[in-house]
C-alpha cells in the first residue's frame, strides 16, 4: 500500500512540472508587452513589432541594397512671382493671292505676316506692342490697294497676246524677331515691291520695345546726349562701308548722306551693341543689298541710357 501510494505521487509531480513547462512556452497576451520589450521582440512604449532584421549585424563583405532614386521631374520650373519675363512672339499670316474682280486673272501677290506678342502677367504692355503692329497692318492694306490699281491697269494695257506671259506683281512684308529679353524686344521687317521691273524695290525697317513698359523706344530714349551719339554711329557706318565687300558699290557723293542713315525706324538693339540698317540706294548700289552696322555698347556707354546697354 506504501508502495502504490508513493508511484501515485511520483506520478502527481511528473504531470504538475510538464504542465509548468506548457505555460512558460505559450505566447504572452496582447496587452503583456513589458515581456517582450524585455526580449527585444516589440519596441518599447510603442507596442509595434520590431523588424528582427533591424539588429541583424551586416555580414562582412556585403552591402547593403540601395533603394531605387525616384525619376527626376522634367517639368520647367515656374518663373517666381513678380521676375521679369520675356516676352512671346507668334505671327498670324495674312498673304494672299488678289485676283482680278470676275475672273481668274492673278493681279498681286501678297506676303504678309503679323507679329502677335504675349507677355504673361504684363498684359498692358503687351496690348501696346499689339498695337504698332495692328496699325501697320491696316497702313500695310492701303499700299496692297494702291498696287493692285497698278496691277489690274497694267494689265489692262498690254495687248492681247502678251497677256498670256503676264505674272502679276508683288509686295511683301515680312516680320522677324531680332533679339528678345526682359528687357528689350527687337523687330525687324523685311519690304519689297515688283512691278514688273528689273528687280523688285527693297528695303527693311526695324521696331525695338522696352518690353516692362510696351513703349516703342525712339533715339531720344536711348541716347542722352543724341549728337555725340551720332557723331559715334556715322563713324562705325563710315568704317564700314568704305572696307569690304562694300567699297566698289559707294555712290558717288556718300559722304553727304551718312548722317541721313541713323533715322527712327532703321535701328534696334541686341546683345552686342546698336545695329543700325543701311538701306540700298543710300550710300551703296543696290546691289550691296541691305547693310547692318553694329555699333558696341562699349563705343556707346558715355552717349547712352545705362538701362539700355545690353549684356553690361
């Protein structure tokens, strides 16, 4: 009986230390995490997870994974608030072919373009640059009339068997951008007009903006002292035209009209200096075509604007 009774305990303890064991193995409730913060299997005050690779020792001789760079954006920055900017230039086409009323007979041929600026957040100035080239255009409309008279009686004058050969006139005027700045907006146009001579009748014009304001700069705006400045410029177109290739094509008499070339609407500014245009017929033979004198800032820094000398 002694014997039965200790086997029956013996057993009783064997069973009491397996199911000590059992409770020290089962995971710690949720809300126990004083636990494992202990054993470093949640971050403390925090009850997250740790990530076990956290710890994890680099091994030797390794490295570690670089995250991929995010693509670069390519958009343009926006121009900050307030900068200055320059302007936009488009051109709408207005050339056409004119025929003669009630028939297909071509009578002139029309090229024309008009600029059309655009300058964000300076509308007003924009409006005024508009404008000068708007009001050409209609000054444009009164020559093409003019030329298409000439053209119809022209052609109404030849006999009838060179009517067959006859290919109309032509009057073009034609717009391009020269330099273009915060600052300072040039336009030169290029002209011509055939009437069934030789060759056609040419000439170029510019138009040069202040582009904050919309003005169309005269020389009076960008020279303070206009006779010096002149004397400067007549000196550069003289230097020029009597080298090559325009010495062979001198009028006889140039001497007398250099200081007639530099007028309102022959100049316009850039990066490098005054360009001045010289057109055919006023010292040179027409041959020579049209003739641009640059004249360099550093030439003209005593006789003009400091708001105006580019690129210093």
């Amino acid at each position: 009986m002694k014997k039965r009774l200790l086997v029956w305990m013996i057993g009783l303890c064997l069973v009491s230390a397996a199911c000590a064991r059992k409770e020290e193995a089962a995971p710690a409730p949720m809300g126990d995490t004083a636990g494992q913060a202990e054993e470093g299997g949640l971050e403390e005050g925090t009850g997250q997870a740790q990530d076990p690779s956290a710890k994890k020792p680099q091994e030797e001789g390794t490295t570690p994974k670089e995250k991929p760079k995010e693509k670069e954006s390519q958009e343009p920055e926006e121009p900050e608030e307030g900068a200055p900017q320059e302007p936009e230039v488009t051109f709408v086409d207005y050339s056409q072919d004119i025929q003669m009323e009630g028939g297909s007979q071509l009578l002139l041929s029309v090229m024309e373009n008009c600029p059309v600026i655009s300058l964000p957040g300076n509308e007003a100035a924009a409006e005024k640059m508009n404008l000068v080239f708007e009001q050409q255009h209609v000054s444009n409309q009164a020559y093409i009339e003019e030329d298409r008279k000439a053209a119809q009686s022209a052609y109404e004058d030849l006999p009838e068997e060179d009517k067959s050969s006859w290919t109309g006139y032509g009057y073009g005027v034609t717009y391009k951008v020269q330099y273009s700045s915060a600052n300072i907006l040039s336009i030169a146009c290029d002209s011509y007009e055939w009437q069934g001579t030789p060759h056609p009748n040419t000439w170029s014009t510019s138009y040069c903006f202040d582009v904050p304001t919309g003005k169309l700069l005269t020389l009076a705006d960008i020279f303070t002292d206009r006779a010096s400045a002149g004397a400067v410029v007549d000196q550069y177109i003289l230097d020029t035209i009597t080298e090559e290739p325009y010495k062979d094509a001198l009028l006889e008499g140039y001497e007398d009209y250099v200081s007639d070339i530099l007028r309102e609407d022959v100049f316009y500014l850039n990066d490098k200096g005054l360009v001045v245009i010289c057109n055919p017929y006023m010292v040179t033979a027409y041959a020579s075509g049209t003739i641009e004198v640059v004249v360099p800032y550093s030439a003209l820094k005593d006789v003009m604007d400091a708001a105006y000398l580019q690129g210093d």
